[in-house]
C-alpha cells in the first residue's frame, strides 16, 4: 500500500484540485435543483470539510457535501415557510446530529445498530432515490422540477436529457482511471454544448456576473413548523453516514467506528450542517462519490481532503464560476438525474440483498412496504410527510414488531456456506 502522508505539497494540491472534480457534479447539482447559491455550497462544502477535519482529529480521507436526502424535504419546505425558515430547519437538523453524537458517546453505538438494521435502512435510502424520480423526469421533459410549468419545449428537452444520460452512462460503464469517476462532468458538458446548438442556453448572467464575488449568503429564520418539518428528515442522512463511514474504512482498512468514533464523526457532520444553514447552505454529509475516488487512486491521506476544500472555498468567490453553473439547461440535468437518484435506490435494494433480509417474514414485508408507500406515495401525518415520516414509520415498525433478529437478515448471523 503506497504512503501518500509525505507527498510534496504540489502534489497534495493537485489530489485534492482531483477530489473536489469527482465531488463537483453531485455536489453542484443539489443547490441547483432547490434553488440554493452555488457559490455558497461550494464555501459551506468547504468550510464542512474542514470543521469534520479538526472534530475528528483529521484521520479519516472524506470529503462533505450536500446530501440527495434534503432535495425534496428542502423544496417542500421553501413552498411552504420560505428560504430563511427552512434553513432554520436544516440548523435545527444538524443539531441533532449533534445530540446522536452525544448519545453514542454515552451509550455506544448498540442503540444505534438496534434503532437502524438493514430492515430499516434499505428502504428508507430506496425511497430517497424513488421519491425523487418525478423530479428527475419533469426536468428531463423541460419542465421545472415539481412540473408546474414548461421552461423549453418538450422535443428539444428530451433529445437533450437523453443524450447527456447515455455519456454519462458510457462513461460511468467504459470509461477507464479517474474518467469512470467523473461522468456527471462530461454529462453536463455534452448536454451543454447540445444546448448552446439548440439556442437555449442563456449566457446573459455570465457576461453581466463579476470574476470575483461575495457568494449570496443568507440567514437563517427559526419557526417551530420548519423546524419540526425538517428535524425528522435528518435521519436518512444520519444512516447514509454510518454507511459512507464503513465504506472508507473499508477501502482503507480501518475501524472508523472505533478510531475516532462514530461520536466524533457524527459531531463533524452535525457541526457542518449546522454551519452551512447559518450561511444559506445546503446540509453537508460524507460524499460516497469521493470514497470511489480514494479506492481507485489508493490515495489514503486525509491532509487531499483539506486541499479540496481549501479549493472549493475559493471557487466560491468566483462570480462568473457560479453564474456558469446557473446557466445550466433544465434537461440536461434531468437527463443525469434519472441515472443519480435510481442510483441511490439502488443503494437501499443493495443493503437488504447484502444482508439477506428475508422479505418473505411477515415483520420485514410489512416494513418494507409501508415505508416505500408512505415515503413514494408522499403520505402526511401531522408535521411529518415524505422521507421523514417513512423513516420515523421504519424504525416504530422495526422496535414493535416481534423477531428483531431477522430485521438484520441471514448475513449477520448465519455464516454462508461458500
């Protein structure tokens, strides 16, 4: 295993220049899609990073940025508290990120592992990805995200999303070394270019945009509606977490759980989101896409991390950079979308076919089921509605329902027969 720790700096720089391109696609597409600053994501995804950094004593190679899991909670909630409000109740959830952490510092992490088996994580992660498909296709046909009006005709849009989806999938499936990483970029690059042929790209507010700029920060509001709308949507990222961070120890070989603790990590994550809601940001988490970067460049020094971040942060302050990046077609990202968020339901299915939860018991059908319905089918129950009311469903269902040992699936506890 190669030893990057004593790299020169130059090429610690160009690692993490390398991280954040890989990062780039996911991470801009989230503010793109709710009508949050670019600019400001970037700064907030790099100030995240390096406030889990510091929290976590700087051991673990991750990279924070906004989460899939709050698109359409954040979109739902801007509908109907305004901007300032929800982001009062993004704060509001990476405080409680930072109680979790507390509770695992005092209780180990088995509350945790009793509160979320694979029962409960599969489907709530399926239904982030599933519960955003609508969206995925309403862009992709070249209308705003909740459809409600036509941005470019029909016939153009879908040539265009269709185009950027199948060079995002080649390249996703062909593409060899650092360019399988990064096929969002070249999606968006295709489609792009597409778009400027088709005469609807409009490059009026990168000529009127100034090279260097504050980044739109905007303050939060609290309300006790947007905050309880938003605090329960907190717990799909939280799972998504526990995941990315067995996931980077895996490629690096290292209990991460234990060494600096899923309290510190979860702490870094809930101080992040924190930080980034007080600015106008998006909430960040540990990135999945960057874990595939450190597997394939064997790149294992935490210290890459801090030069992505120290390269997101002054990106932000690059007007013309963020006005680019708004200029972006509705299709175009519509098109990649449908390939992003199934690929997110994918990772739930995964998680129940790894651990061998066996659907055919009454307790698991039960609560795969009503957590897909609730959570796709955009049930309402008081306060809570979509994500957060599924994943609230899965875990009642989960700690009432009788046979807690099959919630984990024959994996766990049955050794396979090779």
């Amino acid at each position: 295993m190669q030893d990057h720790t004593n790299d020169p700096v130059w090429k610690q720089a160009i690692a993490g220049s390398q991280m954040l391109l890989v990062a780039f696609g996911a991470l801009v597409l989230m503010p793109l899609i709710t009508g949050l600053d670019p600019n400001v994501a970037l700064f907030t995804a790099g100030l995240g990073t390096l406030i889990f950094h510091v929290v976590t004593g700087g051991q673990i190679p991750i990279f924070l940025a906004s989460s899939f899991a709050f698109i359409a909670p954040v979109i739902a909630s801007k509908g109907r508290f305004g901007m300032e409000e929800t982001l009062g109740g993004l704060m509001a959830a990476g405080i409680l990120y930072i109680v979790l952490s507390g509770l695992v510092r005092l209780r180990g992490t088995g509350f945790v592992r009793r509160l979320l088996p694979p029962v409960v994580i599969g489907p709530v992660i399926m239904t982030i990805g599933l519960g955003l498909a609508p969206v995925a296709v309403h862009m992709a046909s070249g209308r705003t995200g909740d459809g409600s009006t036509q941005l470019i005709p029909y016939d153009t849009a879908i040539w265009i999303a269709m185009i950027s989806l199948a060079v995002t999938i080649v390249m996703s499936v062909w593409a060899k070394g650092i360019f399988r990483l990064i096929p969002i970029m070249f999606g968006v690059i295709t489609g792009y270019v597409l778009s400027a042929f088709a005469g609807i790209v409009d490059t009026t507010p990168i000529r009127e945009a100034a090279w260097f700029a504050m980044p739109n920060f905007v303050a939060p509001e609290f309300s006790w509606g947007a905050i309880l709308f938003m605090v329960p949507v907190a717990i799909a990222p939280a799972i998504e977490h526990i995941g990315d961070v067995l996931a980077i120890g895996n490629v690096t070989r290292k209990n991460y759980l234990e060494k600096p603790g899923l309290h510190r990590t979860l702490l870094g994550d809930g101080l992040a989101t924190s930080a980034a809601s007080m600015l106008g940001g998006p909430p960040n988490t540990t990135y999945s896409e960057v874990t595939g970067a450190v597997m394939l460049t064997k790149n294992f020094n935490p210290k890459v991390m801090w030069w992505a971040a120290g390269v997101a942060i002054v990106l932000a302050f690059v007007g013309k950079f963020g006005a680019a990046l708004q200029t972006i077609p509705v299709p175009v990202m519509g098109g990649i979308l449908c390939l992003l968020f199934g690929s997110i339901a994918v990772v739930g299915l995964n998680t129940l076919i790894r651990h061998q939860v066996d659907l055919a018991q009454s307790r698991n059908l039960v609560i795969v089921g009503v957590t897909l319905v609730f959570g796709i089918g955009g049930m309402v129950l008081g306060h809570l509605e979509g994500i957060a009311l599924c994943a609230v469903a899965a875990i009642i269902l989960n700690l009432i329902l009788p046979g807690s040992r099959e919630a984990w699936g024959k994996a766990v506890y049955e050794q396979k027969a090779d």
